[in-house]
C-alpha cells in the first residue's frame, strides 16, 4: 500500500451561528486554506504533528483526544482501517507571526478531523457520506457534543451548503446551494484574536437555562434570518436585502453576546461593519465570534478601496477562495 494524501478545506460560516444547534438552518462556505494528512502502513497506529515527534496511539494526552475519537468510532463501525502513521499539516489555518502563532477560526479541527477520517476508514473506495458520518459522530465527541458539525460539512462537502440538525435524525440534513452573487464580494477578515468557541457555547448553554425565553427569541430571529438570506443569496441576488439581513444578523449576535455576557460582536467586529457599509456592505463574525474571522460582503467595485481602509487598522485581509472543494484523497509517492 502506497502512501496517501488527504485534504480538506476550512470553512466560514455565512448565517444560523448559534441557532443551527436549536435546528435551524445554517449557511456555510468551504474555504481554500487546506488542511493535509499523509499517511503510510505501519505496525501501530502513530500520529506526527507540527512541532513534536512521533507519537503511539491511543494516547492519554488531551492533545489527541481527536484522533483518539476517531479511531473509537471507526472501530465501532467495524469499519477500521489497518494501523497507519500519520503526518499532520493544518499550518494553512494559522495566522503567524514573529511572536506567536494562533488560529484564524476556519475550523481547523474540523478540517483535521475531515482528513482523518478519511484515512481511517478501511475502504476501498471513496465514500464521502462515510468520511462525514464518521468525522462528525468523532468531532462531537471530540466537542462533548456542544458543536453542531456545520464545518464538519464545509470540510467534507465543500461548495456551499444549508445544513440543519434534526432531533428525529442521527445525522443532519446537508443541501448544496448555488451562490448566486460574485464569489469576490466576500472578503475574509481576521481580528487578530483567537476565540476559543467551547467557552462562548457554555456562556450561551447557560444563558439557554437561565433565561429560556429570551434565549428561543433571540435563536428564532437568528434562524430565521439564515432562512431568509437564502433568497438573496443563492436564488435572486438583491445585494440590499443581502445587506440589510447581514446587519440584522450582526444585531442578534449582539443581543446574544449581551444577554450571555460574552463579547461575541467585539469593538472590532463593529468597527469594521462601519467600514463596510461606509463601502457600500456589511460585515459580521463568522462562528461563534469573540475574534477569529469576520466575514464582509463588499461590491465588487469597492473591493480595492476596502480592502485600503483595512491597512490603517488592526485587522488583516485573509485572501480565501471561497466554494472551495470538499475533502479529497490520492495516493502519492
């Protein structure tokens, strides 16, 4: 058996953050930064990663409870493949500096988780349905079922996709969708801040039972507004009703991170939807907020004097190609 190359993409998510865990419906986008796994036959299971040397799996290290996961569930499954090395590479998902390197928010476990996945099954042929199955029923564990899986979608699927749970079904309904506006309106931000999602989710997990009602109000308008953005979107492009339904996305997070008390929209997130529409857009988080990535929508023809206006803050144009492929797999040499 050769060696083999799996990657898969980061993603964004475009509408239905937060909501998509109450089933409604979600908007995400794959995105061009590509997380890598190489893999060769080996007498046990062992995984590499930057930055360490080689390690035997399973592994007690929090570190690599992931892939500790994943292995649980393909066995599961019966569906294991023979014991692997594993080489990781998810830096393309990574902001670095001189000083530091944090992550920019793509969903880079998701990414990684994808890719794994992929390796782990003992297939013979390329299943996506089965990649997904077992990289999402392995990241909600990884997660202690607190995600929703939407970037497990973005990284299996690709494209864009509508995505939306079901308590009546295991696994959540995916629908590719079509983007109908240009593809080079959306622009990618990074705040320069990592967010840790798992601390936002509890926040709001608490605000859900302390606060019900409020909580179910503010996800209904969050889901709602995902399904009516749909519309401009993917079926009849309408940029001011695309824009009016981003701000009004912005505003529910706000209410959310106020109600939670946690800083989903930051001065930053707000600063730059000020800029935006100055040029024409919007602009909002993408994902759980609290810093990471924001995601713009900017005229084409205001793009350039946009992107200009970033330069004079502390935020940085990530260049992405969105509706980027899905998870793929070869052998190599």
């Amino acid at each position: 058996m050769s060696k083999r190359l799996s990657s898969a993409p980061g993603k964004l998510v475009i509408a239905g953050e937060y909501a998509v865990l109450e089933g409604y419906p979600g908007i995400v986008t794959a995105v061009g930064k590509r997380a890598y796994v190489t893999s060769e036959p080996a007498p046990n299971w062992q995984m590499q990663t930057q930055g360490r040397g080689l390690v035997d799996l399973p592994c007690p290290t929090a570190e690599f409870e992931l892939i500790n996961q994943l292995l649980n569930a393909a066995q599961n499954q019966k569906n294991l493949s023979p014991p692997k090395k594993f080489k990781i590479d998810s830096s393309a998902l990574y902001h670095q500096t001189k000083d530091k390197i944090c992550k920019l928010g793509l969903g880079s476990s998701a990414a990684v988780t994808t890719c794994l996945a992929a390796q782990c099954l003992d297939s013979s042929f390329f299943d996506i349905d089965a990649i997904f199955a077992l990289s999402f029923t392995a990241h909600k564990a990884f997660m202690h079922e607190t995600g929703s899986g939407i970037d497990i979608s973005a990284s299996c699927y690709g494209g864009i996709l509508s995505f939306q749970l079901s308590p009546e079904i295991m696994l959540p309904s995916i629908t590719p969708l079509t983007l109908a506006i240009d593809p080079n309106c959306l622009i990618g931000v990074f705040t320069k801040k990592a967010q840790d999602t798992r601390l936002f989710l509890k926040a709001v997990f608490q605000l859900k039972n302390q606060a019900p009602r409020e909580y179910h109000a503010i996800m209904k308008n969050l889901g709602e507004q995902a399904i009516a953005l749909e519309s401009p979107l993917c079926l009849k492009p309408d940029w001011l009703q695309l824009i009016t339904l981003i701000n009004d996305v912005l505003i529910s997070l706000q209410e959310l991170g106020r109600k939670a008390g946690i800083d989903i929209v930051t001065d930053k997130h707000q600063y730059l939807a000020e800029i935006a529409k100055e040029h024409g857009g919007a602009a909002k988080p993408s994902g759980a907020g609290g810093g990471d990535m924001a995601l713009c929508f900017i005229p084409v023809e205001q793009k350039s004097k946009f992107l200009q206006s970033l330069k004079q803050l502390d935020l940085e144009h990530i260049p992405l190609d969105f509706l980027a492929p899905g998870i793929d797999i070869k052998n190599i040499k």
